[in-house]
C-alpha cells in the first residue's frame, strides 16, 4: 500500500473514530460517554474532548466530514455571547495544591487560548 492511501485511510478512521467520540458515543442513549467529552477544556493535555477532537479533524482538513456536525454544532453552543469560550472543567491544578501547573490558565472567566482555538476550528469549518 503507498503513502497516499495509507494517508487517506487513516484520515477516514480517525474522522470515524472522532466523530464517534464527540457526538453520540453511546449508541441508544444518543448522550455522551462522559460528561467530560462535551465540556471545553484548555489546556486538554493528554485527555480528549470535544475541541480536542475537532483540532485533530482540522489538522486533517476533515472538518468538513458530515459526522463532524454535531460537535461543530457543540461548540458553537459554548460560544458566549461577547464571542470568547469559557471552559467547562479543567485538567490542571493552581500553584499552590498538590500537583501544580507552572501557568494559571485561569477558571473563572473566558480563556483566551481556549477561544483561540475554538474560533480557529470554527472559522476552518466556515463557520465563523
């Protein structure tokens, strides 16, 4: 098999496998896995949710794959109405507990860094 298609069969399986994750992964409920799919999160380090998986489908130009809808439809419904993202959750800890993070990315109001890439993945999809 040559590059080119190994290429293109990947994308596929990963577009797959994203849109699966995102949208409704549990196949009667139509509700998430977890709670955590569907909430933004920034940094998302090494766990997975829903812009995770839409940065994944944009560096694979797939946004545009029709099982991408849904989480595209998702995160345009986080948008606040100034245009900015706040997360849902967080994967890190504040100076001062336990297990700290170098950077206070902040929880309480809207992320910059969170907004960037949200607006970069909506604007991609034609969206913004």
């Amino acid at each position: 098999m040559d590059e080119e298609a190994v290429r293109e069969r990947a994308e596929a399986r990963c577009a797959a496998l994203v849109a699966a994750a995102i949208a409704r992964a549990a196949l009667h409920s139509g509700k998430p896995i977890h709670a955590a799919f569907v909430a933004l999160h920034w940094p998302a380090y090494w766990h997975y949710d829903v812009l995770a998986g839409l940065r994944v489908l944009r560096a694979l130009n797939l946004l545009a794959d029709e099982r991408a809808a849904d989480a595209l439809d998702l995160l345009e419904s986080r948008r606040l109405p100034d245009g900015r993202f706040r997360p849902g959750g967080s994967w890190w800890e504040p100076r001062g507990t336990r297990t700290r993070d170098a950077v206070d990315w902040g929880r309480g109001g809207p992320s910059p860094p969170l907004t960037l890439h949200a607006l970069a993945v909506l604007k991609d999809a034609g969206r913004v």
